[in-house]
C-alpha cells in the first residue's frame, strides 16, 4: 500500500485567515449597516504601472505572430530580464552574475522549494513570529526547527545564539513585525553563518519599502554574504505582481560546501523541476526596471507608505507600542490593556469595525501583538484610524 509523507500531520492547520474571514462575516451578518475597514490586507492594492501594462500588451502581441512567437523559455529566467536585475542590484553597489539570478513565479515557490537542497537532519532556525512558509515546509521535510524569539527586547530582531544550525531564515524588512535589520546585525548573521557553514535564507521581498539608505536592502551588501547566503525576491510588494507572479533568487557561485555548488544544485532543480516563467509576464517584469516604470511605481508605494504613517500617528496618539510602518507596510503593535490576539481582534471588531491580524496567528511569541498593514486605501485608512481613536482614545 501506498505509504504518504507523515509529517503532514505534524502541521498545525493554517486558520488564521479563514477565522479573521469567518469572524469579519460573522460581524457583517449581525451589522449590516456598519462598515468593516480591513487593516489586515497583505495584497497589494494598487494597479500595475502604465509602464509595466505598455511592455505586457506588447509581449501579448508578440504571441500573436509567428516571428515573434516565444514557447518554452529559459528555466532560469529571459537573458534580459536576469541582467535587469542584475543592473538593480548594481545600483546599489551588489555585483552579480547573470548565471546567479533564478527568475522565479515568486519569493513563496522558491521558498519551499530551496528545501530540496538540503539534508533532512540540518537543524533549522527561524524567527519567531515568522512568515509561516518557512516553518510549513521545513516540518514537511521532517526537519528538526529551533525557534529565535523576536521580541520587544531584541526590537524584534533577534542575533544570532551561542549555539550550532544549519540553515538559518531571515525576512528583513520582516512579516509580520515590519523590523528592519541594519547592515551590523545583518554582519553579526553573516559571521554566525561563515562561522558555521551554515546557510542564511534572506527573505528580502518587502526591501522597496526601504527607504532609510544606510538601511541594506540586500543580504549582499554585507561583506562575507556570498559565501552563506541566498536571496529571495519579489515583485509581488514592489510593483503589484501578486496576481501576476514574478520573483527572483540569487544564487552566489561562491556557495560551495563539500565540493557540491548550492547554484550548480538549485539550476539543476530548476530545470528539472521548474519549466520558467511566461515570457509575457517576463517582459512585464523587465519593464519594472525602466525609470520610466520605477517612477510609477514609487508613487504607489509613497501611496501606502503614506497608509503606513497615518497609522503610526494614530497609535502614537493612544500611546500603544509598536514597531514597523517606516521601512515596511506592516505594523506590528502590542494589544491595548493587556488584551490577548484574539481577544483584541473582536473587541476592534466590536467597537471600531476595523479587522486587523492578530498576532499569535504568526508563532507563539505574536501572543499579545496585533499585525495592522498599509495596503488598504487611503480614505478607510484615514477613517479606521478614527475609529480606532474614538474607540480605545
Ligand atoms: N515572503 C514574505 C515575507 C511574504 O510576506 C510574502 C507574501 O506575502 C512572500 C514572501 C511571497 O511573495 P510572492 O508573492 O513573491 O510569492
């Protein structure tokens, strides 16, 4: 008889949104007047660049003619798109190769699939509260997890411990908590890893929301980073692609443990695994990268960064705690009055009709913190923010 992959039951089911969703429905249905405004989005709101829709409409119709026509493409991504990329991370100061960028469908596939890599009995290290891709596809693997406690004491950016682990994930600007790692506690990691011959995991996918510039928007502005590090990027949060799907993953060729090239690998799973990304949205994705498109797209992410700061006023006004919202659309804040997640998600819901994330939905130590973003629109922002004030001022 066919024998499964038990570590699926070792899972913990995913509910969080279901039940956010379950309980904002349950609310709509016993106040049909009332207006529920949604702090809790983690999708991009705003439409694509003009910029980017021009070259996507133009790759359509070059679908259409048989001497424009592109099937099957480069696993690893378009020559012009990989050396796009490469010029980005030029222009702040991070020399690449083009055999080093792995054009992907997006940060979340490349995520789970970089565990194939690497041996089940690595001891793996993942921050607490933490994007939960992370943990699900490492418990998937079987792979023994050690938590790092991010809280208010580290500013929620935990350094490396006094002990041995293998691979090591690290989200910066981070989800849930919109912490921001400066360029001496990323060295502290680098270190940790050489040290070791571990490997970090660098989830860099909200790095546009930098905007601090002695703030590293890559692993590989780090000195030492190259032989520890992979990168994971997207254009989900940069340039609205969460529906369209585009990412990247740099790869360095100095990734080399016991003679075997953690590049040489992640091609060979790619090609062996992984069929490309369509060229249509490839061409898309390249067009992100023209100045004319990153000026479009800056005035987007001013738009939620705006979000971000009327939220960060408003909780500065009722004294609560929190962290994120400058470097990040996400704001992680300490339930008022000692509430706990969930506790406060219904009393915000009751008093203020405004949904939020509660906390321990992102690990254990989320208990007592609440998750609000800035991708909403402006207006509701504006006005949650009242209510919020009218509700707890
Ligand atoms: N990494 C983090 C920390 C995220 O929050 C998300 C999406 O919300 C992703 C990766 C996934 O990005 P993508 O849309 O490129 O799969």
């Amino acid at each position: 008889m066919i024998m499964l992959n038990e570590q699926y039951q070792d899972l913990t089911p995913s509910y969080l949104f279901a039940e956010v969703a379950r309980r904002a429905a349950a609310f709509a249905q016993a106040h049909p007047d009332q207006e529920i405004i949604k702090l809790s989005i983690g999708d991009v709101t705003r439409p694509l660049a003009p910029a980017v829709i021009a070259a996507m409409h133009k790759a359509v119709d070059e679908m259409g003619q048989a001497a424009t026509f592109h099937g099957y493409g480069p696993e690893q991504g378009y020559d012009f798109l990989r050396q796009a990329i490469g010029r980005y991370y030029q222009s702040f100061g991070v020399e690449l190769e083009d055999d080093e960028i792995f054009v992907s469908d997006g940060a979340k596939s490349d995520l789970a699939n970089i565990t194939d890599l690497f041996d089940r009995d690595n001891k793996v290290l993942i921050p607490d509260p933490v994007y939960p891709v992370y943990v699900d596809t490492n418990i998937m693997n079987g792979r023994e997890i050690v938590y790092l406690e991010a809280n208010e004491a580290n500013g929620f950016l935990p350094a490396p411990p006094d002990f041995e682990a293998d691979l090591i994930y690290l989200c910066s600007p981070n989800n849930p908590t919109g912490a921001v790692y400066n360029r001496d506690q990323l060295k502290a990691w680098v270190d940790y890893a050489n040290r070791w011959g571990a490997v970090l995991l660098f989830d860099a996918a909200y790095e546009s929301f930098i905007t601090d510039p002695d703030l590293p928007r890559s692993i590989f502005e780090i000195p030492g980073a190259k032989t520890c590090a992979i990168e994971f990027c997207s254009l989900s949060k940069t340039a609205g692609f969460t529906g369209t799907r585009c990412g990247y993953t740099v790869v360095p060729q100095e990734l080399v443990f016991d003679s075997m090239s953690l590049n040489h690998m992640w091609n060979r799973r790619q090609t062996t695994k992984f069929n490309g990304v369509p060229y249509v949205v490839q061409r898309a994705a390249e067009a992100v990268f023209t100045e004319e498109a990153r000026a479009q797209i800056r005035a987007s992410i001013a738009y939620y960064q705006e979000n971000a700061r009327v939220i960060a006023a408003g909780l500065d006004r009722l004294g609560i705690a929190y962290t994120g919202g400058v470097n990040s659309p996400y704001l992680w804040m300490r339930c008022p009055n000692g509430m706990g997640s969930w506790e406060f998600f219904d009393d915000l819901l009751q008093k203020a009709a405004v949904v939020g994330t509660p906390g321990e939905g992102f690990g254990s130590c989320g208990k007592g913190y609440f998750r609000l973003t800035a991708f909403g629109d402006h207006d509701k922002t504006v006005e949650a923010m009242e209510r919020i004030q009218k509700a707890y001022g």
